[in-house]
C-alpha cells in the first residue's frame, strides 16, 4: 500500500502545531508529509538577513523542519542547535577587564543558528529547495519542507481602524510584521509582487497530495498568503485531494473581531473555487457550533469537533490530540 500524501499549509506556530500532530499520526498510519511555508516575514531575525542579504526568511522555513526533525538523539541535538538563538555576551568577569565582544552592536545578537544555516545553505548551494532538502536530512526530517515561492513576498493589508483615535479610517499596512500586530480590522489582503512564481516542487506535491491541510495558524499572515500565489492556487483547486482546515482556537491580534465562520468565509473570498472536505475545530472553543458547521458546509465541508487544545487552558493546540483526531480522518477510505 503506498503512504497517504499530505501537504500542509502555513508557517510560524500554527504550522508547526500541524506538522507534530502528523508525527503523531505515523505510527498508526503511513504518511508522506511536506510542508509549503509562507515566505513573507520580516520580523525579527528572519526580516534582518531579508534586508541585509536577500533571499527567503528563514524563520517559518526553520520551524517547520524542526517540527519534521527526526528521534535519534543527535538529530535532536541539532534540533536543538537549530533552535538556539544568540543572546548578548556575557558582561566582563572581573573590574578592569576589558569587555568581551557582543552586546550592543553585536550582528549575532537575536539571530537563531538555525535561520544562518539555512541562509548560509542557500549561498552555498545556490537555490533554497535544496538548502532545505539538506538541512532536513541534516536533521533527519521525517517530511520534506518547501517554500510557497522561491522568491520573497510583502505583504499589505488595507487595514481599518489601525489608529486607534481614528477607528473608521482605513490605511494600508505594509510587510507581515504590521500585519500581524494591528489592532485595527483587515479589509483587504494583498501580497507584492501580485503574482509570485509558485514553487515547482511544491505545486507538483500539491498535485500528488491525497490531503491538504491550511491551519491552524496566523489567517492573513500565515494560510491565506498560499491562496494568493496564482500557481500554487490552480494547483490547489484542481488537485484531485482532498482538503481539511484545522481552525484555531482564539482570535490573534490581526483577527480581532473575525469569528470561527468568517475565518472560512475569507478562504472563499480569496479562492471562491475552493472546496473543503473536512473542517476540524475544537469541541470547546467553536462554542455554538451551529454557525461554524454552516460556514463548512457553505464550502463543501462537515464539521468535525474534537477536544485539541492542551490542558492548561492555553490556546494552544496539543499536537497529541490534534494528531489523534486527524488519525481517523486521513485514514478514511478515500
């Protein structure tokens, strides 16, 4: 019997969040897993090597391998690097001494190991696919990560209510990071350039997949940007897949006033041909699911409720429990 294919979609936390519970899917069912990840970041240490030295930010593409990082202890010990971020140095031991290198001004200062690998890779290699192909069997990755696009995006948004002393004035937001922290409510989401050239590798597992998956994760930030990438739309759509949307569990800033439905009505603002098989929201934080399931199935879908979220009252998803609840859904006769 050949392995299920699934792609994700996303990037940042919530693709992450997928990508562990699809581990947790393996020992039960035979998946080929890969991840296509936004790359339009500018935060952080990803948006510092984007404007410093060009290419793909690495941050989301680093989280998603980490997630996929093999069991071996080693493999772990270079999750682990991957993860490690640099700190300023150490202040002089004794009085007198001179100060050690780092600190303020320090360019390591921020960065994680993990997104200078991957830079580093792409130098070396000359193409990012294959930094990536690299860096996951550096870490023994049980899925192969791809980028949405070989080429980096902005992303704008016309934003209303922005500025908070003047909530019916509507402004555009440039780049993810503005995005991601307005308080204000997105009208509209666009990315620059319009129509980025989708990865080839990834339009070609798009086509292949039995299963798509968009979510949990930042909604205009993270799962939506896919849909706006003209390749990679077509392939989505006309892929003979089929697709399941994981819903997250609270509003994030950038979502601020957009309910569980309206987060499956901008997937069909911004792709009215997609249909969805499934949707799986948590059995607690969907509260009346009457509206949700009615959202669903104004896209084709059934609502499925599970308990996903850990326990501690955090809305985070526990990737145990969103892998068991996916566990009899992909491994549903097609």
């Amino acid at each position: 019997m050949t392995a299920t294919r699934v792609v994700a979609f996303g990037g940042g936390h919530g693709l992450s969040a997928s990508l562990r519970a699809l581990r947790h899917c393996v020992p039960g069912l035979d998946l080929d897993i890969t991840a296509v990840v936004t790359v339009g970041d500018d935060g952080g240490s990803s948006g510092r090597l984007r404007a410093e030295r060009g290419g793909l930010p690495p941050g989301d593409l680093r989280q998603a391998l980490v997630a996929l990082s093999g069991d071996h202890p080693a493999t772990r010990r270079s999750a682990a690097l991957f993860q490690h971020r640099f700190a300023a140095a150490a202040p002089a031991p004794t009085l007198g001494a001179p100060a050690p290198a780092g600190g303020v001004g320090d360019p390591l200062v921020g960065h994680a190991v993990g997104n200078l690998l991957l830079h580093g890779l792409t130098e070396l290699l000359g193409d990012p696919v294959a930094a990536l192909d690299h860096a996951g069997a550096m870490l023994g990755a049980v899925g192969r990560v791809l980028p949405m696009s070989r080429q980096p995006v902005g992303i704008e948004a016309r934003v209303r209510g922005a500025d908070p002393g003047r909530p019916d004035e509507v402004r555009t937001l440039r780049g993810q990071h503005q995005v991601a922290i307005t308080s204000g409510t997105v009208e509209s989401l666009r990315l620059t350039p319009a129509a980025p050239a989708a990865c080839a590798e990834a339009v070609t597992a798009v086509r292949a997949a039995d299963w798509l998956i968009f979510g949990p994760g930042s909604w205009y930030t993270s799962v939506l940007p896919h849909l706006l990438v003209p390749g990679l739309a077509d392939a989505i759509v006309s892929s003979p897949a089929r697709r399941l949307v994981t819903l997250n569990l609270v509003a994030e800033k950038e979502t601020s006033g957009l309910s569980l439905p309206d987060h499956l009505d901008t997937l069909r603002r911004y792709l009215p041909e997609l249909k969805v098989d499934m949707v799986l929201a948590d059995s607690t934080a969907v509260g009346d699911p009457a509206a949700v399931e009615r959202a669903a199935e104004s896209l084709g879908a059934r609502l499925v409720l599970a308990p996903v979220a850990v326990t501690d009252g955090t809305p985070r998803h526990d990737p145990a429990a969103l892998g068991a609840a996916l566990v009899p859904v992909l491994g549903a006769d097609r």
